[in-house]
C-alpha cells in the first residue's frame, strides 16, 4: 500500500509546503520515518506510544513514512506529527481514509492525545482556495473547522475523524491531563 498527504509547516514569518509519502513492504515489521534527521526517531516513538496507549493492533508489516522537501532543518517540525499519524494509521487499517492525495494537515499531538493546530496567516487559506479554483482541483483540509468556508477547501475535523475511527483518541489539555493522574 502506498500513500501521500501534504503538510503545512511554519517556517519563520511563512508557511513551508511538504509532502509526506509512506508505503507498506513485508520485510521486518516496524515503523520507520525518514527525511528529517533525528527528528524523526522522536516523532516514530510518539506514534508507537500513542497506538500502545489506545491498545491498538496494527499488521506485522515495515510501514515506512518519507518526509520530501526543502528547507526543513529552519521549519517547525513538530507540525509533521499529525500528517504522519493520519499517514500511518491510514495505512494500518484505522482510518477508512485510504487515498490522502488531495489532504492536508498540519498539527502537533502531546502525549495525551491533545493536538494542536498550527494556524496560518489570515489570507493563506485564501491563497490556497486562490490556487485550487485556477487548477479546478478540491482538496480537504484535515484540521479545525473554520467558520469561514472555502470554495474548493473541504475540511474535516482531525479530532472527530480520530476519535470516530480509533475510539478512545481524547483530546485534553496538558493541566487536565496532570490533574487526572
């Protein structure tokens, strides 16, 4: 299996564009992240905690996650947690989003399950919109819902899509989540 979403990573005063490709092969089992150094290993060890957490069961296949482009090492990567987590649960069945190809996302996720969303500049999404209408393409943004609707942005909430389709995905703030434990 085979899969590609895009990202949108803050970099300095600007938004940086990247895309995110993964595939699945029978070789040794695991969970692998490339292209973004050893930023990477953290983000991988995230994802395994987190489905170990939810007691989640994924195949015994190699899920490999690629990171392509330019000018990584100055963005936010952090923002990449969420692309990557859709990615692989997309790819081990927990998703029923199979095709990513005309999404994206952009959001970090705490250990408890909290994401937070980077949010853009006021005119990007209009930009984006700009963009798609000249293409007559659609594509959907998995993130918070913003009142403001877009013509060719569909969105889909990343917190409702994870909480309907893995169950037990909660999204709290870090004091409630020291405050129960």
């Amino acid at each position: 299996m085979e899969i590609k979403i895009n990202a949108l990573l803050p970099n300095n005063n600007n938004q940086h564009w990247v895309q995110v490709f993964g595939y699945t092969s029978k070789s040794q089992p695991g969970l692998e992240i490339n292209g973004i150094n050893g930023k990477g290993r953290s983000i991988k060890e995230k994802i395994t905690f987190l489905s170990k957490k939810r007691r989640l069961r994924y195949p015994l296949k190699r899920f490999v996650l690629c990171v392509e482009g330019e000018g990584l090492e100055r963005a936010e990567l952090d923002y990449l947690e969420l692309p990557l987590l859709i990615c692989f649960f997309s790819m081990a069945g927990f998703l029923p989003i199979k095709r990513l190809d005309n999404c994206f996302a952009m959001g970090k996720i705490s250990l408890e399950g909290e994401i937070q969303h980077f949010i853009p500049e006021n005119d990007q999404f209009q930009r984006i919109d700009s963009f798609l209408k000249q293409k007559q393409r659609l594509a959907v943004y998995l993130g918070p819902n913003y009142s403001q609707a877009y013509e060719q942005i569909r969105q889909i909430s990343a917190v409702d899509l994870l909480q309907d389709s893995i169950g037990g995905f909660c999204y709290m703030d870090n004091a409630l989540a020291r405050s129960i434990n």
